[in-house]
C-alpha cells in the first residue's frame, strides 16, 4: 500500500508494480484508475486518510487475495488533487483471469465502503466535505444506543 | 484515561476521558454538541481495530476512534 501527497503519478506507479511482479508468473494484472472529474465547479478533491485502519483493512485483503493465489496493490492520494488526475490505483495481479476480474470486483468496492478516507470538494480554494458521496462504515450508529446512566 | 480522536470532518479536538467500556464513551459522547448529530452513522474503532461491540471492554491509554462516513478513490 502506498500513499502520496497530491496526484498519483500513474505511469510510474504502473512501471513500479509491473516490475515488481514481471518474474511472479502471474497471467493476469488488472488495475483500476481512480481520476477526477470536472463536476460542479470543483477545482480539486481532497482528502484525509487514517493509515492505521486503512492499512488493517488493506492488510487483511492481502490474506483474501493470497488465499486465491491473487496479489492486490493500492495506491492513494493525500491532499488536494486537481481534476483530470489521478487519486486512487488499485490492482490485481494473478495467474488466471477470473480471479482477477472477481477480486478487483470486490476490492474496489469494499474500498469504496470501509477504507478510513474522507474526501472533500475544493471549491474557491475551500474544503466541502463530500457528504452525500459519503457512505457509513460497517457497524456505524452503534455510539447512538442509549445506555444506563 | 482513554484517548478520544475524531477522524475527518468532524471538527472536534481530542478528548481524554474516564471510561471502562465503549457504551460509556457513547454515554459521553451523546451529550456534546457538534460530535452528538455525527453518532448515528459513525463507526468505532479501538487502538485501530474496528469494533461494534459497545460492552467492549477499556483499559487506561486505549485510542477510541470515532469514524464519520467514508469515500475514498
């Protein structure tokens, strides 16, 4: 897992991971890019990252993956990132195709639900927290419960 | 003590409390304004491990995070 202050640079991230795996004998490699688009007067999007969760929640992906003979990578952004560039690169490598096409299925996905990050709108140079993008995590709510006094 | 951190947007300073278990915590939480409308869809988490275990049990320097929703990518 890696992150970056701004805009990914996708190329070399792609260089980077293929080199990484070239002599793995994985078959398949399918990676998923993330780019802003230019929606509403938004100059940018920003976001806040938590590493500790995020990397436990990427972790445990990486014993999902390893149980089906698959590698998954992610890359994130930090910080503001201009529209028309990239914030998020997720990636599959494993020796058959449907793996690869099933997991990068379920991990961008669970990502998009449980990874600790929050994004904001920049707009006029000022942060909007992304409010109706923005998805409750597994098991929230439960500090609502009223308890004994 | 246990450490209290608010992720995000939630625009509150960390607070050190007496707390034994998380129901507690929410007990405190319930009445601060500006943390109380985020409750009812924040996830918890303990020293960096998810939890929606409220009789989860606290010990003196454990980080209870409290998580507003999410969207990353």
């Amino acid at each position: 897992m890696e992150l970056y202050q701004g805009s990914l640079d996708v190329k070399s991230i792609f260089n980077k991971w293929l080199d990484e795996e070239i002599e793995s004998n994985y078959g398949a490699f399918i990676p998923f890019v993330g780019i802003i688009r230019a929606e509403d007067n938004i100059e940018a999007l920003s976001f806040d990252i938590y590493e500790p969760i995020l990397q436990n929640w990427f972790n445990s992906w990486v014993e999902r993956a390893k149980e089906r003979g698959a590698k998954v990578k992610m890359a994130h952004a930090i910080g503001d990132v201009p529209v028309h560039t990239s914030s998020y690169i997720s990636a599959v490598f494993s020796p058959k195709r449907r793996i690869a096409l099933e997991l990068i299925d379920e991990f961008v996905e669970d990502f998009k639900a449980n990874a600790p990050i929050w994004k904001y709108d920049v707009v006029n140079g000022k942060r909007v927290y992304a409010e109706d993008r923005s998805t409750p995590m597994s098991g929230s709510g439960i500090l609502a419960k009223k308890g004994d006094r | 003590m246990v450490k209290i951190e608010f992720l995000g947007p939630i625009a509150h300073k960390p607070l050190e409390i007496e707390a034994f278990s998380l129901q507690d915590v929410a007990n405190r939480l319930q009445d601060i304004d500006g943390v109380n409308e985020w409750l009812d869809r924040c996830a918890v988490a303990v020293n960096s491990e998810m939890t929606n275990d409220l009789t989860k049990v606290l010990k003196s320097g454990d980080v209870v995070s409290i998580l507003p929703p999410v969207c990353g990518g």
